[in-house]
C-alpha cells in the first residue's frame, strides 16, 4: 500500500455488488481482510463472494451499518448521496472508489483516459498501440475488467491503460495515473451530479496527484487542470503517424489523444501507426452491423448523451438518416440534437425520455414517430428507408428503463437487424 495502510485484519464494507464490487471484495478477501458486502438488489448473485467468506447483506440499506468499518469501498453505481456512504463519511470512515483501492494495491504504471465521449475507444486504441510496440498491457476500468480484478495476476512492469468514468473518480486521493488524458467535457450524468460544474469537477479529478514526473495530455485550449504534470495537448487537426481507419472527425481527435498519450510512454511512431490503420473500433459505438439491400445499420448504443449522438450523425452525415432516439433521460436538452437533424431524415422515438424528445423535435419541425420499443422503431425505420440511406441506432439516453446496459440494447439491435429478411 503506496500510504501503508494495512487491510490485513481491517474490516471492511464494500457497497454495491456489481463487477467492481465484486472485483474489490475478492482482492479485500485475498488480502486478510475481512469483508462486509451489501446491495439494495436482492436479486445479486453474490454465491462466489459467499464462498469465499463475505458476510453479504442484499436488500437493505442501514444508515448505522457503516459503524465498526475500517473502510468503505462504494462501486461506481452507487451514489455518494445514500446514507450509508453518508454515515461513514460522518464517522469520519473513508469512502474510496473501486479504483482507488486498485490504484493502491499496483506498483503499475496507470494510462488513465477520462472525458464525456471517445474513452472507450481511445483505451481500446491505446490498448491496440501498445501491443503493436511489444509493450505489455492491460485495458482495465470502465472498459473490460475491474482495475482490482488484476491485483496479483499482472507483472509491475505491465502498463494499465484505465477508461474512468466520472463516477469512478467521484472517491480517488491518491490514484496518480503517469499519463492523463482529458478527451472533452460535454453535459452528462446530471441526473446524478446535479450540476456540470460537479460533472467537471470529477472528471479533472484524474489530474489532481500527478506530479512534474507525469504528463497531463489535454484538449488544445483547456484551461487549467490541477496537478503538478507536464502538459501536452492534442487536436483533432494534429499530424499524425498514419490516418485511422475509423470514421468521422471524432475518431481523428481521439487517435490524435491516443498518439500523443502513447508518444509520453515512450511508444516510437511506426507502432503508433500500424495500430491506428488497423483499429477496427470498439462494439456498440458507430458499428456497422449490416447492408440490406442497400440500408446501412448502425448500431451506436454506446451514445447515451447528445453530444455523444451528434458526433455519430456527423459522422454519417453523407446519407438521410432514420435515427432511433431514446431511453432514460440525464436532464439534457435534446434541442442541439433536433437542430442537427435535416429535412430527410426522421426520428422513431422510444423508451421514457420519449415526449421530452418529440417535443424539442415538433419544434425543430423534424419527421418522427413515437414507437414505444425497440423493436417496433426498428420495424418502422427498415420500412421507410430506401437504399443509400442509414438507420441508426443513437440513442442519446441511457438504457435503464428498458435494458441492463447499452450493452444489451445494442445486442438486442443486432439480434432485430439479422433477422431482417
């Protein structure tokens, strides 16, 4: 432990019973310690944790239950608001996210990739460079595996290249990545941080303990950001090693992110560029699923925000789109998105945020259709789309009130387009 803290013996809550909740209760167990799990969802599957000696509590939350902790580890789906990470807090207890206890237990260099689009695709791609260099790495974080899930399984040496979410980085002190990188800052997740000033407040929080032997890879332009790392900033106009494979001006940003990140470690260029005219991209984001008789079928699920959708109908910009909006809304206006639409393309509305969507729509004065489910905004777009033009799935919304995760929406497009005559 970086601040010699021992866990051996210590007892400790871990909140939230997800991947990472899970990940850092088993690294909590194999360390000695002796662990606590609770979830408000009674349906966990907590029968590993169990096994291995985890005193689990599902279905209840107690405003005094953090009393007798040493530590409280909250994943990054819960939020800080609830009592019980309240209570803690007032006892004074300290409340780290999953990643900072990952942080803590690796002597590994950290590449961490935050902002509001792009980081999964620029860790991916970050991922792909290193191993084009014969450099080991692990893609870890809000990507892939939990960070603590690779306590023990990875060699010091081994960089860990760290997609970090704004949730994930609400509870680090001492997370020190050797190289930041700020993508951009659009508005998301104010549903859940109230303001975009908290938003970035959380997000720059990937700066904070760097030190002048680290570098800080930001925005051309950013303003300040804390810290004491060297900074180097990126363009989307930026030279670069090779031209990507992958579409659209926000893929140039994010490989010129990712060139620039790779450069301060040391990555020479001629790797730099066998990845980025290889990268294929990542599943769920600007992914060509199929060409029927000439309808293109874009499954974009990972944009769960406007400006995340926009920069997919950029991207497409060449054909008339039929675009699939909806979902649970994050207290966005939906009018930027409305604005970008054109006379030739319509929208099929779905999922809860729905009326909030026509309405920004029926003032732009753009075609759409309320369709309620996936499945029938996917059978009305296959019927008005001719040749030549794109059906889109880009939902700018999260997925809860329909799915688990913009995983199994984008799977569930897939499925309804392959069975497509």
């Amino acid at each position: 432990m970086s601040d010699g803290i021992e866990l051996a013996g210590k007892r400790v809550l871990v909140v939230g019973l997800a991947r990472s909740g899970m990940a850092a209760a088993e690294a909590l167990v194999a360390l000695g310690a002796e662990v606590v799990g609770v979830d408000c969802d009674e349906a966990v599957d907590a029968g590993r944790l169990r096994e291995l000696g985890v005193e689990v509590r599902l279905g209840r939350e107690e405003e005094t239950l953090a009393k007798g902790f040493d530590l409280v580890v909250k994943s990054p789906g819960v939020p800080g608001e609830i009592s019980l990470v309240q209570g803690a807090r007032a006892l004074g207890i300290p409340v780290w996210s999953e990643i900072e206890l990952g942080a803590r237990l690796l002597a590994n260099p950290i590449l961490g990739v935050t902002g509001t689009n792009g980081k999964t695709t620029t860790s991916e791609l970050l991922g792909a460079i290193f191993r084009a260099a014969g450099r080991p790495v692990e893609v870890a974080g809000n990507i892939g595996r939990p960070l603590t899930s690779l306590v023990e399984e990875v060699d010091d040496s081994t960089w860990i290249v760290c997609e970090l979410s704004s949730f994930q980085l609400e509870d680090v002190e001492l997370l020190r990545p050797r190289i930041a990188v700020l993508l951009n800052l659009e508005p998301d997740h104010l549903d859940r941080h109230g303001t975009f000033e908290w938003y970035v407040d959380a997000k720059l929080r990937i700066f904070e303990a760097q030190t002048e032997d680290d570098v800080a890879i930001v925005p051309r332009g950013f303003g300040p950001v804390p810290g004491a790392a060297r900074r180097v900033e990126f363009d989307a106009d930026d030279p670069l090693p090779a031209e990507p494979a992958l579409p659209g001006e926000h893929n140039r940003e994010n490989a010129a992110a990712a060139t620039a990140a790779a450069r301060a470690a040391g990555i020479p260029d001629e790797a730099i560029a066998s990845a980025l005219v290889r990268f294929p991209g990542v599943p769920h984001r600007i992914e060509l699923v199929r060409e029927v008789y000439g309808v293109r079928y874009v499954n974009d699920s990972k944009a769960t925000n406007v400006a995340a959708a926009l920069r997919a109908m950029a991207a497409l910009r060449d054909s008339p789109l039929h675009l699939i909006l909806g979902g649970l809304g994050k207290n966005e206006s939906y009018t930027p998105l409305a604005s970008a639409l054109e006379s030739r393309d319509r929208a099929y509305l779905i999922g809860d945020a729905a009326a909030e969507i026509a309405a920004a729509l029926e003032e732009a004065g753009v075609s759409f259709t309320r369709c309620g489910a996936l499945t029938h905004a996917l059978a009305a777009a296959a019927v008005n789309a001719d040749s030549g033009d794109v059906v889109l799935l880009s939902p700018a919304c999260a997925s809860f009130d329909q799915f688990r995760d913009f995983e199994e929406r984008g799977d569930e497009f897939r499925r309804l387009v392959e069975e497509l005559s």
